[in-house]
C-alpha cells in the first residue's frame, strides 16, 4: 500500500512531475522508499487520493500536510537551490530568505568574504579543525564540534566567520534565544537540526551559549534544553542523531563556571576547546599595524599603540592562564583594537592627503576608549579560571 506523502513548497519538484520527469525527483531524493514509486501525483484531490491511497507505486505530492492525522507518512524534500537553504522559486526572484529563517528556526545565513588573511593568529584551530573534517571524511571520527571560550571582543566568532568565508562556506548563526521563547522549544530545536540535514558546506555558530543554557536561571526550560543539547551533541552523525556530515559546529562562550559546577558533562561534549585571551605583546602589535595598514594611517606604529596604552593602563594586569609573569599582554581584546582604530580615525589630521597620528592624539583616544579591562576585570579572571579547570587550550 502507498500512504506516502512528499512535502515540499520547491516549485523545482512540481516542475518535474508535470514534465514526467520521476527520474530526476527519484535520483534527487535519492531515498530507499522511493524506489517502488512509478507516479507522484501533485496537489491530489480528495478524490484522487481516496482512488490512488492503497496503490504502493503511487505516492503524493504537496506544500501543505494533507491529513491532520498520522494517516500518511510525511517526508520532507529538502530544498534545490543555494546548497539546499532556497528554493527554486526564491532564488529565480532573488528572495531573501534571513527574515524567514529567523522567524522560523532563530537562524542568519551569509556568506562571508574575510578569511584566514584576515585573522591574525589562531594557527591551532586552524590546523586541528580542518585536520578533524578530513578525519571525519575518512571515517576516523565522528563529527567536528568546538567550543571557543574567552573574554568579550578576543575574536571567537570572527573565527567562524573566517573559517567559514576560507572555505567558501555558508556562515549560520544560530540565535538560541528564538528557540527558548517558542511554546515547545524542545520541538522547535528538533525541527532545526532536521532542517539543517537538507544543508551542506556551512559552518554553524552558536554564539554566547552559557546565556541560554543556564542552570542559574530562573527559566526551567533551560535546565531541559541543556539536557536537549547534551543529547544533540553526543549523538551527531550517529544512526539515533542528526546528520551534520563533516560540518563544522562552534560554540563560543565567555563565562561557564555556572555550567561547569553544575553540568560538567555539557562542556565534555566539545572535543576540541579553545581559549582566547588577551592577544600576547607580538600578536597585539600584529593586529594594530594590520588596521594602520588598512586605514592608511601615518605617523604611528602598533607598537606605538601597545607602549602607550600599557602605560596609561598600567595597573589593570591582564592575568596569564599559565599563572606566568613573564608573558605580556595588550591592553584591548583584538576585536577592541578595531574599535579603537575606527575612533582613532575620527581624531587623526590631515597631512599630505593622507589621515596623519601624532602621540598627543593617540593618547587622547586612549584615554577616551577605556578598555574593557579596566571595567570588568572581575568578569576576565572567571572567564580565565573557567578555562583552566575545564582544561580549554590558549591560543593567540
């Protein structure tokens, strides 16, 4: 008997059914229960359907569920166009579909266009993640799942963006929060993750985690979307899980001691775990002449920047994971440093046609963009003590 119903709101699909062409949606699909159907009849009738319901050749096509019931097994196509995000339908007409998305799952797609040129140090992940795809590709392992831990504006999700805009990937932000306000939110995670099936090359970003999964919060659904998630992540591209392939899932995270004290298993979950501090002296001054470079700014250099501005900020000491006095830090996150630089500009002379920085003017911006050191030092050495016990490796 039939009882199978495809569902699909992918004009590509209904194109082929009027053409004849069951080849192409069977190879499409590509799944074991359609190899016995010879006819997909699209948009059917009731009569239709009550004529062609017991016949096992026969199944049938529509946007819409056709029965309230379990009547019919429902199978999902998953969508033609722009590595299975779009539909036929919407890329001919240039829809952009993030507003849907969003609504929908809690979920940004893009493109991105920085890449690992753009990113300043992270040799470690760089190497290990790509390392772990090819693993995944070979059947070593089973999937590629990370969390970056660190302090706010040291880059983590930059890294995603570039490791995604490096291999030409999609970039999808997963946005949690959508997720936790839904009515069922447990089946609304579910629906995603099932989405995401129909979906290849992309890395997905789950941004600031700690903030949804809290077991301090007054929420009760978080404590239930923790176990959701612990359950999603052990089981990825497993028979009983999603199939992500050999995508690239990142976490990031700045502050998990709550998590830690009370769902260890949760962070254990990420085989690879990183930590991203305060960039070291080398790195710091790296970044500074990257944006110098790029601003076309005369007059200073990065290591201009970093002796004035641990002179200023002399007493605000960036502590050091391998508790060493030796190692020395910028004042400012490197995503801070591209902040500064922005207002930096704002305050330079012109001077032979091009922006022009004297000491007085870096000191002024200096003193006028504090950094976020100097006002959540309290916030930096939980992040540090966090990534120590739970064994996170630094990188710069």
């Amino acid at each position: 008997m039939a009882f199978l119903q495809l569902k699909s709101d992918d004009s590509w699909y209904y194109e082929q059914v009027k053409d004849g062409n069951f080849k192409g949606i069977k190879e499409k699909i590509n799944a074991p229960y359609m190899e016995n159907i010879e006819e997909i009849i699209a948009f059917p009738s009731p009569t239709e359907l009550k004529a062609n319901l017991h016949d096992p050749k026969i199944c049938f096509l529509s946007p819409d569920r056709l029965f309230d019931n379990n009547l019919l097994i429902v199978k999902e196509l998953p969508k033609t166009k722009y590595s299975g995000i779009k539909s036929t339908q919407q890329e001919l007409y240039f829809e952009d579909i993030n507003s849907e998305l969003y609504n929908k799952f809690g979920l940004v797609v893009s493109e991105p266009t920085t890449t690992f040129s753009d990113l300043g140090g992270f040799e470690i992940p760089k190497e290990e993640m790509l390392k772990t795809q090819d693993f995944i590709k070979k059947g070593l392992i089973q999937k590629n799942l990370s969390m970056f831990l660190g302090v706010s504006r040291s880059g983590k999700s930059f890294f995603a963006e570039c490791l995604a805009g490096e291999l030409r990937y999609k970039l999808i932000l997963l946005d949690l929060g959508v997720i936790m306000n839904d009515k069922n939110p447990s089946k609304k995670l579910d629906n995603f993750f099932y989405y995401l099936e129909n979906i290849d090359e992309y890395v997905l970003l789950i941004d600031e985690i700690e903030k949804v999964a809290d077991p301090s919060g007054t929420s009760p659904m978080a404590k239930v979307l923790i176990g959701k998630l612990l359950t999603i992540f052990n089981n990825f591209n497993s028979e009983s899980g999603f199939n992500i392939k050999n995508n690239f899932v990142i976490a990031t995270a700045n502050n998990i001691l709550d998590l830690l004290n009370k769902n260890p298993e949760f962070i254990n979950r990420f085989g690879l775990k990183y930590f991203v501090g305060y960039p070291e002296k080398q790195t710091f001054i790296d970044v500074c002449e990257y944006y110098i470079k790029r601003m076309k700014v005369s007059g200073i250099t990065g290591e201009d920047i970093y002796n004035h501005s641990n002179s200023i900020y002399i007493k605000d000491t960036v502590p050091s994971m391998e508790d060493s006095f030796n190692v020395r830090y910028g004042k400012y996150a490197s995503g801070e440093v591209k902040e500064f630089m922005s207002n930096l500009l704002l305050h330079c002379c012109e001077k032979n046609g091009t922006l022009h920085c004297d000491t007085d003017i870096l000191n002024k911006v200096l003193h006028l963009q504090k950094p976020q050191i100097r006002f959540a030092n309290k916030g930096v050495i939980n992040t540090i003590q966090a990534a120590k016990i739970a064994n996170f490796r630094e990188v710069n």
